[in-house]
C-alpha cells in the first residue's frame, strides 16, 4: 500500500518574495526551488503568502492615478490586494511550472487561486487599524489623505506619517471548496495570498473591506480547513528564540504547546512579526493531534521537514 502524502500548507513571508519587482522575480526562483524540494520529498504542497511590499506599492500607484487624473477614483484596499494577489501568484505560478518541468516532473499543473476571506464586521481590530501599509508622507499630505479619503494616518518612529489599516482575524475562506478539489486533483494550488482579499458578508453580497488580514492567520485557517499533516511558516530566521536579539538570545527546536503560550506571555515575539506566526503555530498544532507547525528559513524548509532545523511546534 502506498503511504499518504504529507499534506503541508507553506506560508511564504516578506523574503521569499522581495520589495520591488525585479527583486520578486528572482526571489520567486528561489522560492520554487525550496517548494518544489518538498515536493520531492513526497509532499504534496499548498502555497499561501504575504503581500507587504506589494499592496503597498499598488496602494501607492492607485493613489498616484487619482493626483493625475481627477475623474479616477481612489482604488479600494481590497481592490489593492486583489491586484498584489494575481500579480504575485503570476509570478510564483510562473516559476513553479518551470522548476518543476527543469526536475522533469510534468504531472503537477499550478494554478492561483484568488482568495476572499470574509471577516466579521464586528472584529474588534476595525476600531483600531494597527498595520502600516504603503509609503511614508509629511505631515501635510498625511492631513490631505486624511481629508480627501478618510484614511487612518499614523506618525510612525519619526520617519514620517503612513496609512494604518485594520488587520481583522480571517473568519472564513470563501472559495475553500474549489482550493480543495484541486489540491485532492493534485494541482499545486497558490491560495490566501496577501491573507486574501478580506470581505464583510451582506445577504448574498460580500462586500470589500479596507483591510489587510494578517497571511500568518489566513495560512493558518487554510491549513486547518484542507486537513493540512503541516503547517511551515517560511520567514526571515532560522528558528524562533527566547529573549531574541539579546545576549541571552536561546533558539527554540521544539516547543510544546504550553510552553509556547508562556513565552507569548512572557512576550518573547514581537507583535505584528514573530508574534502572529508563533499564534498560528499553536493555533494549527492544538486544533487536532498529529498536526505540526514549524516556522524557519525558505532555504532551511527542507532540512526542517526531515526534523534537522526550524522550530516545531505540537501537541
Ligand atoms: P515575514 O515577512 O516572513 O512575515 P516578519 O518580518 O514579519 O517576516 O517577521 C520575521 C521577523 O521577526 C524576523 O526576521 C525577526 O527579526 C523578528 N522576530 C521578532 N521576534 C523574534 C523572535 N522571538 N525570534 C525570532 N525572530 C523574531
Ligand atoms: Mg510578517
């Protein structure tokens, strides 16, 4: 009898894909390369992403359009992140068809899905947007942006002022059974990207909310929801540590679920990074036995799932 695949959900962060879009297209080399090793290592591999950067620089383009052209409107967030979604899954769809015709393996089709995951209008996180996103501006545009578009300005460290954006808990992945038709047809399926286009359920209607849901939770849900054996969270280190960038600095190989959530209450990882994936390791590692979360280096997730490096987290 044939042994099951290992199902694994990947969540690629900021490194995996670059800040511009030259860096992406060679950081998407990369990339492949490490997703299609797991492949060959009898994975079976679901690709999920941030978009960072990218919304960012849509944001800002949308937003330039509207100073050139005053007949064009302001392009909402969701709209942003529905164009950083397809621009990126291009990209990474791209490449991973090649690494993998270059390994000869020619039965494995790639296909982004574009994603809406609907939040509840009553997510706390609306009443205080919390996430930068796009460019840093003066004090006066900050105050035109807040007048003409009714965005949330912050002054963020003394480099300026920058849109913050609620970051809602993703509730629901709209198009799950269509994601897993075709991951069960063995497609290698980029889905959640950016935390995918975040939607306000309205009768029958889902409505685009100005919002960037976090990829760490949404990659989460997703695993959770196709019955995932991993979930690997791909980022800037090797492992996760205790007292990170001190000199008692410790990195973590294994971590129990009790002890992960001392540390986060401790307050070992920082909001809005470490933070959010060490939650969503723990959330998918508690939410049924046999289920392993592991978060270390794109070039490292090889090595990780054969138990060598990265930090793991279960029951
Ligand atoms: P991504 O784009 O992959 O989501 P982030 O920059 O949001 O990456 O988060 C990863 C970063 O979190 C690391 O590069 C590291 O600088 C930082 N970090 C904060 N706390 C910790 C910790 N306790 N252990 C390891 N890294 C940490
Ligand atoms: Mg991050």
């Amino acid at each position: 009898m044939m042994d099951k695949k290992r199902r694994i959900v990947i969540a690629l962060g900021g490194n995996a894909l670059g800040n511009t879009l030259p860096e992406q297209m060679t950081a998407v080399k990369i990339t492949a390369r490490a997703i299609v090793d797991l492949i060959q290592e009898d994975c079976e591999v679901i690709v999920a992403h941030g978009n960072g950067p990218q919304v960012g620089m849509v944001n800002n383009a949308m937003l330039a359009l509207t100073h050139e052209d005053p007949e064009q409107p302001n392009t909402p967030l969701s709209v942003c992140v529905a164009m950083s979604q397809a621009y990126i899954g291009y990209d990474l769809q791209n490449a991973l068809r090649e690494e993998l015709l270059n390994r000869n393996i020619t039965n494995i089709p790639v296909a982004t899905m574009i994603t809406q995951v609907r939040v509840d209008a009553d997510d706390p996180a609306f009443e205080k947007p919390s996430k930068p996103i796009g460019k840093f501006v003066s004090a006066e545009q900050a105050k035109f942006m807040k007048k003409s578009f009714n965005y949330d300005m912050i002054e963020d460290s003394g480099r300026g002022y920058r849109r913050v954006v609620a970051s809602p808990k993703p509730a629901e992945i709209v198009e799950i059974d269509t994601i897993r038709t075709m991951v069960d047809a063995g497609n290698l399926v980029i889905a959640c990207g950016g935390g995918g286009i975040p939607v306000i359920r309205e009768g029958n209607h889902l409505k685009g909310a100005s919002a960037v849901i976090d990829k760490d939770f949404a990659s989460c849900l997703l695993a959770k929801e196709l019955d995932a054996d991993y979930l690997i969270i791909l980022t800037a280190v090797e492992q996760v540590a205790l007292n990170f960038g001190t000199p008692d600095e410790k990195w973590l190989s294994e971590v129990s679920i009790d002890e992960a959530k001392q540390y986060i209450s401790e307050g070992h990882f920082a909001p809005g990074s470490m933070l959010p994936k060490v939650q969503a390791a723990v959330d998918f590692a508690e939410s049924k036995p046999g289920r392993t979360a592991l978060i270390t280096l794109l070039e490292k997730s090889r090595d990780a799932i054969q138990g060598k490096t990265g930090t793991t987290f279960h029951l």
